[in-house]
C-alpha cells in the first residue's frame, strides 16, 4: 500500500509443487510457456506491484540454487511437502513488521496488479480475503453415486488465489498450519480459527494451469496479451 496508508505487505508465491498431472519432464512451474518459466509470470507481476514489499518465493529444495534471480525484493526459500508446508516455512522468513501477507500460486500466471491491491484492502479491513469465481453452473451434492440434494448457486464461489490475511492471529496460524491436518487453502486456516474470510470476486481470467490443454489454451493468452501490450 502506499503513502501514509501503508503497512509492509508480504507476499509468498508457491511455486513447489511436483505438477505430475502436467505430464512434463520438469516440474510445470519451470516450464517455459510465452517465453518464460509458468512461474516467472506471477513473479515478475508481484516483484513490479506496489503494494507487496516482499516476496518469498517456495520452491522444491533442489531448485533453490537453480532460479539466479536477483532483486532486492525477493527471497528464495524451500518449500515443504505440502502446500500448507511451504507457507509455514515462508512465514518464518517474513519481516516481523509485516502486517499483511498475500499467497498466490505459480500456476496462476494471469495476475494482475488491480487483484493484488483489491485483495489486499479487503484483507486490511477485514482480516482475511480472497479472489474467488462466481460459479454458474448448477451444483450437485452427492454420497458419491446419486445426488442427495442441489446446492445453492447464488451463495456459491469457486476459491482462487491470491489470498491474503493480517498477521494478527499469526501464532496460531502457524500452530495449525505445522499440523496433521490437511489445508488446502489459507482460506480454511481462517475459518477454522473463526476469523471472517472476505470474498474479492474475479473479473477477468485468473485461471489455473494443471495439464497440457491448459497450457495452450494458457500461452495463446499470454502471447496476445503480449503482443497488445507492444502495439500500445
């Protein structure tokens, strides 16, 4: 954030996943897609942001020497085996005058800085938030076979990142984070802490990247994304 607003803002990109189900010879966060490494995408965009001071970026421990990016901004860190694993050990890196703490993942290479900035006012005011889809299909709840009941679509969303939370409650965050029990986002930490979650609704494409088809559909986005910003 800026001016006399500002509160040192934190950000921690997650970036040590294997992506098996790619199906690549590396793990996907390394693969070149529109001219540079999946992961490179979010980087460049959270190093440029003005409101992050920050970034801690998680990856598999034997890439930690590989990457040889240099900027003042970012630290390079080794990630865990779970995603929740990963962010335990970026928090232990952070500036202990950090006040917000914003997490993206590396396959998401669409970010931009407008969902960082919203994202992180609603974090700001209210503890937590994060970016999230509004789902129009029609929703099933089922016992794995049949449907037992359809779901409300209208309260609905589909979580996305970034998220980000205040590091007020950072103790116990850390505490249920270096547990047993699996988080599959850091939305889940705050709401089992009972900590109000505010929801950024995501106007453009923010789509994450998990197999091949994602990748070219991916990087025909990203090269005319490209190619716009040029012809400005």
């Amino acid at each position: 954030m800026t001016g006399s607003d500002h509160r040192p803002s934190c950000a921690v990109l997650l970036a040590g996943g294997s992506g098996s189900r790619a199906g690549f010879a590396s793990p996907k966060q390394f693969v070149k897609i529109a001219g540079k490494e999946l992961y490179r995408h979010s980087l460049d965009a959270l190093l440029a942001s003005a409101e992050i001071d920050m970034v801690l970026l998680a990856v598999p421990a034997s890439w930690v020497r590989k990457i040889g990016i240099e900027n003042p901004k970012l630290k390079i860190i080794a990630g865990g085996a779970r995603r929740q694993d990963s962010l335990f050990n970026a928090l232990g890196f952070m500036g202990k005058d950090t006040r917000t703490v914003l997490v993206h993942d590396a396959a998401r290479p669409f970010i931009k800085e407008k969902l960082i900035k919203l994202v992180l006012r609603a974090a700001s005011r209210h503890g937590a938030a994060l970016a999230a889809e509004k789902i129009n299909d029609t929703v099933k709840e089922t016992d794995g076979a049949f449907v037992k009941k359809t779901l409300d679509r209208t309260k609905l969303f589909a979580a996305q990142t970034p998220q980000a939370f205040r590091t007020g409650a950072l103790d116990k965050i850390r505490k249920l984070l270096s547990g047993k029990r699996l988080f599959t986002d850091e939305a889940a930490v705050m709401e089992k802490l009972g900590l109000p979650v505010a929801i950024v609704s995501v106007e453009s494409c923010n789509m994450k990247l998990t197999d091949r088809k994602d990748f070219e559909m991916a990087a025909k986005m990203l090269e005319d994304g490209i190619r716009e910003e040029k012809t400005r």
